[in-house]
C-alpha cells in the first residue's frame, strides 16, 4: 500500500508506464555506467483526491549542478513570464520594499524581471548550473532545496515575503507539507502563494500522457489543492487556467480568512466534479486511451520505416522519456532527436538511447517526418520550421491522438 504524501490516506493505483529512466538524465555516448530506472505509475489518493506517482525518485538525481533543463529555450514563454513578473509589480508587489521568493527560478526566466526594477527578491533552486545562469542576469539564489528549513532561514535573513511564487516546481516536490509549513513562517499575514502546474484536466481531456514522469510527483487539481492548502491553514482563494505547456492552472493560495475566495475557484471546483476528475474511473479510462496512442504510434512509425521513410523528432523533452521508453522508441525508428539545448546536446535520450542533435542537423538534411516531442511548444515550432513543411515534411503529433500534420 502507498501512502498518500500529503493525508496518510490509501493511494489507489490506476496508470502503469512501466520501467522508466531518470527523464532529463541525458547520457554520455558509450557512458557503461548503470543507468537508474525506476517503475512509473499515477494513484489517486482515496481519501483527499490527489493524484500522484506511486514511487518516489530520490531528489538528488534528478535536481543537481548539470541538470539540463533551461527555461528560457522558448520565446513563449520568456514572454509568459515576463507577464507574469510585471503582473506581480504592479499587484502584490507595488507596495513599499515588497520581497518575493520564487521556488524553482531555474536560469531566472521570471525574476530577471524583478531584478531589473531593483525590487527585492530571492530564487531558491537546488540545480546550480542553471541558478548560475540565473546570477548572471542579475538574479539573487540561493542554490537549495525549499523546505521548511530553508523558509525558516529566508524569513530570519530577509524578513516576510509578500509573494511566494513557483511554476512548473511544486508538482516535482513530494514534501509539500513541508513546503506549507515553510510558507505558514515565511509570508505575510497579507501574503499570498502562487504556483503554476500541468493541471490534470487538461491532462486527461488531451490525453496528455507524457506530462507523467519522475519529476512531476503530482498532478493537481482545484480539489486536491483546496484540500491540501485547508490541512495547512490555507485557503485557495483563486485559480486561473494557463495556455502554457499544454493546459495549466495558476493557484492563488492566502491564509485563510485573509482574502475573499474568487468565484472561479468554485466554478472550477464544480467542473471538476461534473467531469468525476477525482475519481479513479476518469483514471482508468484515461490508461486505455494511452495505450490505444502507443498502438497507434507504434504502428505508424513501423510503417514508415518500412516504406524507407526518414523519421527524427523535435524536442528533446523531459515529457518524452514517457512517450518512448513506453512505446519502445529507439534509435531504429527515429534517427535523432533535435533540440536547441547545448548540455543535451551530442548525449543520449535516457533510457532509449536515440542521439540528440542540434537543430542545425534538422536544418541541414530535412526528414521526411518529425516526431513533435515539444508539442506544447507546437506553435512556436512550427513557425520556425515553416521550410521544413514547405518542403514536405510533415509533423507527427500523438496528443490528442496520433495525427500527421
Ligand atoms: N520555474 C521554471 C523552472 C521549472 S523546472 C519554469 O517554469 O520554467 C523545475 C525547477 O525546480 C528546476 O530548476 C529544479 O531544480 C527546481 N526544484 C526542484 N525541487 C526544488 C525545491 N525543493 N526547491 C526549489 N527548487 C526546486
Ligand atoms: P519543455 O517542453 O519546455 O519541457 P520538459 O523538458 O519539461 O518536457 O522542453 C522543451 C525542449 O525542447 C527543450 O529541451 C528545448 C527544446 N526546444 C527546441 O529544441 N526548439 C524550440 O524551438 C523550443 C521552443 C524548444
Ligand atoms: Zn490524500
């Protein structure tokens, strides 16, 4: 039996993906070291909703110096968060010497914004290649684990935070009780949390399989959320659905009794129930739908390679670690994986070994398919790589279901 991390309750295991590797750890060609795996499968809590992995991959693998993912890859979402940053200035943070701490500022995507204002900030991030970065913008971090200890420090070195913020962060931490006890010492009376996250909704209404993997421990929904913040003296006082990868939900959480509660946190909750999002059928019947897109894809790349076709894909995402080590994707049926970021470059996709390359190789020699790992990104790509479909390429997309575009 599995243990909910944040009731103690009965998680109910509904989705199987099977053995999986560490999902950014991009190997070192003939590297003979032992590669980690671990076993991949999503539960719902029974008793407070919450979905969640059903084993824990310990933190220090996947968070360290040479943790590959940067933020600012894309251009969407440099624009994202500067929004996001100039939001913040004129709302929570206008006051007089206001302070936000963000958990998970990886290359300082969001608070290069802030630094540049002169407004007082701090980014916590226990990955120190990318927090290196992030200085280099002119961003205060602390390379470290957010975690009760660390709130308490921040609050005695800084003083209270107005804002405590984090995206694409709080769905990687198992330890969020701890987390919530951190924020109970570090923000204002007034103060509020904000975090962005996959939202399960959209996960399940896309089919979005490959948002599952070691690092995100949670998916959350409105629901869940409200529960979790309540158990800590919390209340979810507001929650906005974000376009950004794929479907998010940006929550507003305050100490309760402190803010009004947002009409779109009910009509959120009502949708929810409405859609039986919380209940381990909706999960079940998501897990066929999976396995129906690897059959489909599967079935689809063993025909081009039968018909001498060119197949590489475009992305090389953390998500997609799910997508090929689940359907068996190797090297024999996609040539190489493009991507822009040069630590991933020239290594390995983890698990199923297919060479990452820079986009140059894309360029140079078009394929005759592309396998859109970074489909949340589709937009921005497929503008970019305009020659390439003009050329008669074709994208192969397996969100919502497998389709060439
Ligand atoms: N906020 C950025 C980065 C998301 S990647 C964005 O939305 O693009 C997740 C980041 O969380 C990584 O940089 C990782 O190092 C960091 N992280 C993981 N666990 C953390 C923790 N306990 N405290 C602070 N940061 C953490
Ligand atoms: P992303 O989907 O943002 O996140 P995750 O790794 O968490 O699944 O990753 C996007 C990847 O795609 C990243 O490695 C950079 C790469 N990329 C490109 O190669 N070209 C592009 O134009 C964009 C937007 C991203
Ligand atoms: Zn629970």
């Amino acid at each position: 039996m599995t243990e909910c991390q944040i009731c103690g309750g009965q998680v109910t295991e509904l989705v199987d993906f099977g053995r999986q590797p560490l999902s950014d750890a991009f190997r070192v060609p003939n590297d003979s070291s032992e590669e980690f795996f671990f076993r991949l499968a999503v539960g719902l809590c029974d008793s407070c909703t919450m979905a969640q992995l059903m084993e824990q991959v310990p933190r220090e693998k996947m968070f360290h110096e040479d943790y590959p993912y940067h933020s600012s890859g894309s251009t969407v979402m440099r624009k994202h968060f500067e929004l996001t940053a100039r939001h913040f200035l004129e709302t929570e943070l206008s006051g007089p010497d206001p302070f936000v701490v963000e958990i998970g500022c990886n290359d300082g995507i969001m608070l290069r914004t802030v630094a540049a204002q002169g407004v007082r900030h701090l980014g916590v991030d226990p990955s120190g290649g990318v927090a290196e970065v992030a200085r280099g913008l002119g961003v205060q971090v602390r390379t470290a684990f957010f975690e009760e200890t660390t709130a308490r420090e921040i609050a005695a070195e800084h003083g209270p935070a107005d804002v405590v913020y984090a995206a694409n962060t709080i769905c990687h931490i198992p330890y969020l009780n701890s987390i919530f006890r951190g924020l109970d010492a570090l923000l204002q009376p007034s103060g509020v949390f904000v975090f962005e996250d996959p939202y399960l909704g959209d996960i399940v209404e896309r089919t979005s399989f490959d948002q599952i993997y070691d690092e995100h421990f949670y998916l959350f929904t409105a629901r869940s959320v409200r529960a979790m913040a309540r158990r800590h003296g919390f209340e979810l006082v507001d929650v906005e659905r974000l376009p950004v990868h794929g479907g998010e939900v940006r929550y507003t959480v305050a100490r309760a009794g402190s803010r009004p509660v947002d009409a779109a946190v009910e009509a959120l909750l009502a949708e929810e129930a409405a859609r039986g999002l919380g209940e381990p059928a909706t999960l079940r019947a998501f897990g066929d739908a999976v396995a129906r897109i690897r059959t489909d894809l599967v079935a689809l790349l063993s025909e081009l390679r039968a018909q001498g076709k060119r197949v590489v894909a475009y992305g090389a995402t953390a998500k997609s670690a799910t997508v090929a080590n689940y359907c068996g994707l190797g090297p024999d049926l996609v040539e190489f994986v493009s991507d822009t970021t040069p630590a991933k470059q020239g290594r390995l996709t983890p698990g199923t070994h297919i060479p990452v390359r820079p986009p140059e190789a894309f360029a140079e020699d078009h394929p005759d398919h592309a396998l859109l790992f970074a489909w949340n990104h589709a937009e921005e790509i497929m503008a970019k790589e305009r020659t390439f479909r003009d050329a008669g390429g074709r994208w192969i997309l397996y969100v919502p279901d497998v389709h060439v575009v």
